[in-house]
C-alpha cells in the first residue's frame, strides 16, 4: 500500500491527458482521485477546492498578470521593432547575420517581456519573411526562432521564477532574477555557435553594414526599452520594490513607451487586456490545481517516498542531478512549465539541497531543463506557436531543430555542474 498514492495519481494524470483533457483539469481530478483513497468524496472535494483557492492567496502571484500584461503591451507597442534593429546592428556584415539577429533579439525581448510565446511570436513575424526573401532555409529560421525564445525565461524578469519561488516555500526572487543572467547569456551563446555552424554549411548571405553613426542611432531608439531592464531589477535588487510592484511599474513604463512610439492607441487597451485575461487565467488555473497536487502528493508522502527511492540509487550530487534531469527532460515533453515547476520542487528540492546544492542553482537547472520541453512535441507551446507563426509544420522543422536541441541540453549539463555560473552574481550582491 505504500506507493498506491503514487500509482494512482500517475495513472489517472496519464489516463485523463491521453484522452485529451486539458493539463489543468487532469492535474485536479488526478488529485481528487488520489484523495478518495483514504478520505471519503464529500471532505475529498472540500479539500481540493480549499487548496485549489489559498493557492491564490500569495502577494508575490500578482507580479505574473502585471508581467504578463507588460508583455502583451511591448509585443503591440513596436518595441520588438527596435530591439531587432538594434540585433541587426550588432551583427553588422557578419554571414547569416539575420540568425544571430533572432537569437540576440529573442534574448533581449524575452529578457524584457518575460515570454517564450511573445519572443517567438513577434520576432518569427518580423525576422521570417525577411530571411524567406533572402534565401534562408526556413527549417533552419524556424528552429532558431523557436529554441532562441526561450532565453527570456531564464533572463528576468521571467514569470516562471517567479512561481518556482513559490513552489519553493520562498527562495529569494531577486537572487533568481540574478541567477539567471548568465546561464541565459550562455544558452544564447551556445545557440549562436551552433547557428554558425550552419551559417557555414549553407552559405547564408552576408548581413547589412552597419556603419558607427547607425549603431548609435539604433542604440538610442532601443535605450528607452533597455532601460526597463535596469529600472525593475535595480529596483527589485536594491530593495526599492518588491517583484510585484516592479511588475507593476513595468507596466506603466511600457505603456508609456508604446503610447510615445505612437504604435499603439488607447483603442487598442481593451484587446490587450483581453488578451492579458486569458493568459492570466489560464496560467493561474495551472497554478491552482498544480498546488491542490502538490498538497495531495505530501499528504500521501510522495515527495518522501520519491526522495527515499533516488537517494538509496546514489548519494553523489552529479549521479542524482542527471537522473532528475533525465526525469524532468521526459516531464517537459508533456506537461507545461507552470505545473512541471509547482509540482516538482517540492519532490525534487529536498533530495538536491540534502546533497548542497543551492536551491538558486536548481531552480535556473530546472526552469532550462523544462524550456527544453517548451520545444518539443507533443505537448511544447513553443513549437506550435513557432510553426504556425512562420506557416509550416512541424515535420518540416523537427529535422533542423536537433542540433539545437542538442546544443540545449549541452547547456544544460554546464548549467547543472557549474554552480558558479548562476550563483555569482547573487552572492556578489549578497543575495
């Protein structure tokens, strides 16, 4: 009777996403089903739905639809436009250049929005027709496009430190945010080399000369969007404002941006909010049943009993951080981030932090390790919202999309066994 709990929560979560029942009501039901064991229908549901509610009762959950809604108003508000031309200014004539151009594009809108979807979508959009009329493959494009967005959820402010936070019973959201700069750079960095590898084998055309004076000018049209960077991680890294009321401020200063831009209208708000609604919803639908789980699963002793099992396998840190990456890499191919992360940190966190490693550093190991899944079918929302941008199908990219999965999980393994790298910027702000 020991593992009946497990048994059945990972039956039942299987069974219902087979049948094609969304994510969030499969994580709930599962729950329930799994109570029923030991507690009779009526207190099962009771409890479901109590913890289904107080999962909402967090102050540091408001900074996701403010971070959410400054997302959706920079996607609208030309400033994509800006940042690429800056990428594209960077890059200067090196051959290809509109490949690195996304990538550097991607990092720096993702790092600004907070958003795999809003990167891929407003850069694919822009970036693809041009490299289509310039004779860019558009497997290759795609692939870059779609892996590249990523970046922006390791490079705050990301939404999805924000909910590893809370699944984490509180580690520090400035540390994350600090934690993540370099890893994302990294990843960015390792994406590149593998876009020239291909740059080499295609012979991709030569990008546009960029004199001094236009570096400059395209510097100081994409500054003012720059600046958000430093005015809501200054301030949250100072101890100006918490996340939530820099998330807050990110709003305001992106609406003011785009309404100085002039290409966005107070006409188009109530779409956006709209919009900014949905995801809202959707995502804090996720963020409940996932918690209600999450309390299920420590009510039967689940976490204990998984933490037991891979600690009885090996006590060695690098044998135990491969066997959760290879867990959550399976986990990412069918779950989304929000319920990956809310779900398994709980388990996961305990069994690292016994072996001494920071529960900083596992937190950018596990939101990379899961962006992975952001790009693989059959569940990766990335990867859609990629194809259906550029109008192709995934059996057209997947092909082109390997090495860069493979450079992904590279990445990954340097992130997992090089502490260093996400931890020295927090402990050199004493974080």
């Amino acid at each position: 009777m020991e593992y009946i709990g497990i048994l059945i929560l990972l039956l039942s979560f299987l069974t219902l996403l087979a049948m094609g029942v969304p994510v969030a009501w499969s994580l709930g039901i599962s729950s329930f089903l799994t109570l029923l064991v030991t507690v009779p229908m009526m207190p099962s549901a009771t409890t479901i739905a109590q913890r289904m509610a107080t999962s909402q009762d967090s102050f540091a959950l408001l900074a996701i639809p403010f971070f959410v809604l400054a997302g959706e108003i920079m996607n609208r508000g030309g400033i994509a436009n800006r940042l690429i031309d800056l990428a594209k200014a960077m890059t200067g004539r090196l051959p290809g250049g509109l490949l690195y151009v996304n990538i550097i594009a991607a990092m720096l809108f993702g790092a600004i929005a907070g958003s795999a979807a809003a990167a891929v979508s407003a850069i694919g959009g822009i970036l693809g027709k041009r490299m289509d009329a310039e004779g860019y493959p558009k497997p290759l494009g795609v692939a870059v496009n779609i892996t590249s967005s990523t970046t922006g959820l390791i490079i705050p402010p990301s939404n999805i430190l924000i909910v590893y936070s809370l699944a984490s019973g509180g580690v520090s959201i400035a540390a994350l945010f600090l934690a993540g700069y370099l890893p994302g750079i990294f990843l960015g960095s390792v994406l590149m080399v593998t876009a020239a590898i291909f740059i080499k084998k295609e012979k991709l055309p030569n990008g546009d000369a960029t004199s001094f004076s236009e570096f400059t000018s395209k510097f100081w049209r994409a500054f003012p969007s720059l600046m958000l960077l430093v005015i809501v991680i200054g301030g949250i890294v100072g101890g100006v404002f918490t996340a939530t009321e820099a998330s807050a401020i990110a709003v305001l200063y992106t609406l003011f941006l785009s309404l100085l831009y002039r290409e966005l209208a107070w006409k188009d708000l109530p779409a956006i909010l709209l919009k900014s609604s949905e995801t809202t919803a959707v995502v804090m639908l996720l963020v409940a049943t996932s918690m209600s789980m999450s309390w299920v699963m420590s009510a039967e002793d689940i976490p204990q009993s998984i933490s037991e099992y891979l600690l009885s396998v090996s006590n060695n840190v690098v044998v135990i951080l491969i066997i959760i990456n290879l867990i959550l890499l399976l986990v990412g191919t069918f779950m989304d981030m929000t319920p990956a992360v809310l779900i398994f940190t709980p388990i996961f966190l305990p069994v690292v932090m016994d072996l001494g490693v920071d529960p900083v550093h596992f937190g950018i190991i596990m939101i990379l390790n899961l962006c992975i899944g952001l790009c693989t079918p059959p569940v990766g929302s990335v990867l859609f919202l990629g194809v259906q941008v550029a109008q192709t199908s995934i059996a057209n990219v997947f092909k082109a999309m390997v090495p860069f999965f493979i450079a992904m999980v590279i990445g990954l393994i340097v992130v997992s066994l090089w502490p260093a790298l996400s931890l020295w910027l927090p402990n050199l702000f004493g974080f």
